[in-house]
C-alpha cells in the first residue's frame, strides 16, 4: 500500500504507524513465548524429583531463584506464569503450584511448604476416620519424620488444603 502513488503523505505515515505498532506487538508476544519457555525449563530443571516422585518431592523455588537463572525480574515471572498450566504425566498444574518456599531443612535438604502439605494430605487419606488425626497428632507424626512443625502451621496448611478439622472429619 505504501507504494501506491495516488497517498497522501497522511495516509502513508498512518500505514507506517500501524506497520511500527503490529510489529511491536508480535515482537512483544514472542518475547513472552521465549520467557514462559525460559521458566518451564527451569521448572523441568531444578523439579527433578517431582518428576521422578510425587508431590511431595517439590523442592524450594521462589520466583526470584527463576528470574536470577533467566535474567528476568521476579515480577516479569509473576506475571508471565499467572494463568498458565503445565501439562505433566502427573497431571495439569498451574505454573505458580511449582513455586514455593523453603519452610524447613533437614538432613535431606530444604523442604518447600508444598510438600509438607502434601504430607499432611497423605497423612489424613491414611487416617481412621472413626478417630481422625487432630492437628496435634499430625505435629507428632511429623516429628517423627524429622519435620518440627508448630501446631498452628499444621492448621493453616490443613485449612490451605480445605481440609476440615478432625471433629467434623469424624465418621460414627
């Protein structure tokens, strides 16, 4: 079009315009392509043992450990990962369910706050449910497993989890 003789100057410069405006925009929706492809690979790198194990072997990430490795802000991860799943041989998940932060450390390492949830979840499946496990009994068993939690964190994760406490889990 802009080689046509029969243009105004007006035009061509409104036809450059919009040329300079849908190329920007592709550039930036390529750009967001490579960055989500940046942050799935450093999922599939530093969650390993999720992908060889189970939920419960979720190590530590927090956004800023993935924008460090793909020199990007944490922000920029925020909100290229927010909406977007992942879909696995264990399921689809959201982006965000891989990110989470170091609650405890032991022998093994650093626990993220993912799998001690998933503990508690496996814990309570397993359960007598004529006598379910209370907070403070899920805070037993856990010591046992080398993981010291306060019973009010045993709480927040349950009700994270949309777990009821153990009176209404009863079953006669």
């Amino acid at each position: 079009m802009l080689k046509l003789s029969h243009l105004k100057e007006e035009e061509k410069l409104f036809i450059r315009q919009k040329l300079k405006n849908a190329t920007e925009f592709i550039k930036s929706v390529e750009q967001r392509g490579k960055t989500l492809c940046m942050i799935a690979q450093c999922i599939l790198d530093l969650q390993k043992g999720f992908w060889e194990g189970t939920q419960s072997s979720l190590a530590p990430m927090s956004l800023k450990d993935v924008a460090n490795l793909i020199h990007r802000s944490a922000s920029t991860v925020s909100r290229a990962i927010h909406g977007k799943y992942i879909d696995t041989p264990q399921g689809l998940f959201p982006m965000k369910f891989f990110f989470s932060h170091a609650v405890l450390e032991n022998h093994d390492g650093p626990i993220s706050s993912q799998s001690i949830k998933e503990k508690i979840r496996e814990l309570i499946e397993m359960e007598d449910q004529s006598s379910p496990l209370s907070d403070q009994d899920i805070q037993k068993h856990c010591a046992t497993l080398n993981l010291p939690l306060a019973r009010r964190t045993i709480a927040k994760y349950r009700k994270a989890l949309k777990i009821p406490p153990a009176y209404l889990r009863r079953i006669h």
